[in-house]
C-alpha cells in the first residue's frame, strides 16, 4: 500500500468503525428468553416403552435425543442443554420433571415412539366344549368361538402432543382431541390427576404455557410434514401418560417420532437417514420458536 492512498484507506476503516460503534449501540440489548432446553429421551432402564420387531422405544429415542442435543448445540451455542438421560436408565415422570425444574428449563423436549396394537380380524369360527349347570346337572355343551387372525397395525407418522388446556377453554385452532394412542408406560409413580390439587396446578400451567407449547409442536408437525413425513398433527391429552409435560415449569410437547409397530418406520427410526432426518426437522422447528420467541 503506497502513503497515497493510506490515508482514504484508514478514514474508511475508522468510518466503518464509528458505524458499527454507533450501530450497535442503537441495537436493543434484549437478552435471550431461552437459555436453557431440556431433552428428555423417553423410557429407558426398566422401562424400555413400545417394542418393535427388533427394537425398544427407549433405544430409539436414547439416540435420537443424543443426536438432537449434538445439533442443537452446535446451531445454538448461546442455549444451554440439559438432557434427563444419556445412557439406558430409568427415571420416573417425578424426577424428569425435578431434572427440567430444578436445571430452570426453559422449554421441555420428550422425545417419543408411537405404537399401535395389532390388527384384529375375524377369519372364521370353531365349536368348543364348555361345561354348562343346566338344571343342576352339568353338560357339555358346544360353543361357537371366532377365531381371529392378528397382523401388524400399518399406522405411521408422526404427531405431537401438549397438555390439554381446561376442557371449558376455546380450543386452539388445529388441534385434535385424539385418545387412540393412550399408552400404559410412563405412568409409574404419577400422582392422581383428577385431584383437586392436580387440577389447580394443571390450569395453571395451561394458562401460563399452553399457547406456546402449542406454537411450538405446530412448528415441529409442520417441518415433519414438509420434510415429507405423515404428521396426524398436534394432539392434546391430559392423561397419565403425558403428567409429566405439565409438572415442568415451562412449555412443554411430547414428539412421537414414528410408529414403532410399522416395519418400514421402525426401519426408518433405526437408520442414520432417518434418525438425522427426524432431528433436522425436530431442530428447525426449535431454532424458529426460538427466534420467536426471543423477537428476532
Ligand atoms: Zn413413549
């Protein structure tokens, strides 16, 4: 650089120093409203949750919630990540949401595996012999039984669920009331729901949570569905198997990932495309809920 056109040069680097200087003292200082998420690999331990043909629920949901928190942490290093688990143990409903508490979540991932019972149908019938009082004497009678054929339920996608607001509230728009995947896992240990007590605490959380829960399982549902999956949308329960979401401090969804009891997506759920393709979407999701909700 010759003397002649050092001096343009360094008024230039000067001016754009005073800009970015004034620049960003015109910015608003907001500090982030989610510095901290929380990842809850469903199941796990003793519990392994729905099983497959060759997989548990708790494995399935152990490396997608690993793989989701690598993500996240590399596209949102100013977010601290929690997870409830990191390895094949068990924790009930209770110490998950003390983790998420306890660590001042300020939003509550479960990961989850859906699954559907198998087919019934009816294929026939046969006679067996049962013995029968009829006029105090015992007789064997014939009975006509019908013999049932079970297959794989072919049910697939994906859906996510948020704590039902208080039945009496207006309904958020797109969601479903949905009770075919009630499940029996999870519920060890979950205080009674219906108490009076729960029921407080329970509309509380709506109130303070609910709207955002919601945004933020519509936003995971949609990047499901245009990343090609089928997505049943977001469903709302207020049962056992979802206590957990409303005793965090804090928005809170349930994704169920899959069905685990369809062989092509317990494939899909097992395979690195497809466990990359389900935390990408998971991810999306959060980054824009995030930039929402931080007003950016
Ligand atoms: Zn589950």
């Amino acid at each position: 650089m010759t003397r002649r056109n050092l001096l343009p040069f360094l008024s230039f680097i000067i001016a754009s120093l005073l800009f970015k200087t004034s620049h960003a003292q015109q910015l608003p200082t907001k500090s982030p409203k989610i510095k901290t998420i929380i990842i809850d690999a469903g199941h796990g331990g003793i519990e392994p949750g729905a099983k497959g043909t060759y997989s548990t629920e708790a494995q399935i949901t152990l490396q997608l919630a690993l793989r989701l928190d690598t993500l996240l942490r590399n596209e949102m290093p100013d977010v601290r990540f929690v997870m409830t688990r990191t390895t094949d143990i068990f924790h009930n409903p209770k110490e998950k949401a003390n983790i998420a508490n306890r660590e001042n979540g300020d939003l509550f991932l479960c990961i989850h595996v859906n699954a559907m019972p198998p087919k019934k149908e009816v294929i026939g019938y046969k006679s067996v012999a049962v013995t029968k009082k009829i006029k105090g004497k015992k007789k064997k009678v014939y009975q006509k039984v019908p013999i049932y054929k079970y297959s794989p339920n072919p049910t697939y996608g994906t859906s996510t669920y948020v704590w039902a607001a208080d039945r009496s509230d207006e309904k958020s728009k797109g969601i479903i009331e949905d009770e075919r995947y009630e499940s029996s896992s999870e519920v060890m240990d979950v205080p009674d729901i219906n108490s009076p007590e729960a029921l407080i605490k329970a509309r509380l959380w709506s109130q303070k949570f609910f709207k955002n829960s919601v945004r933020l399982a519509s936003m995971i549902e949609d990047e499901f569905a245009s990343s090609g999956r089928k997505s049943w949308g977001v469903l709302q329960r207020n049962n056992k198997g979802i206590w957990v979401l409303q005793a965090t401090n804090m928005p809170a969804v349930l994704v169920e990932t899959g069905f685990i009891t369809n062989k092509e997506e317990e494939d899909y759920l097992n395979s690195e495309t497809g466990q990359k393709e389900v935390v990408r979407s998971i991810a999306n999701a959060v980054v824009k809920y995030k930039q929402m909700i931080d007003g950016k």
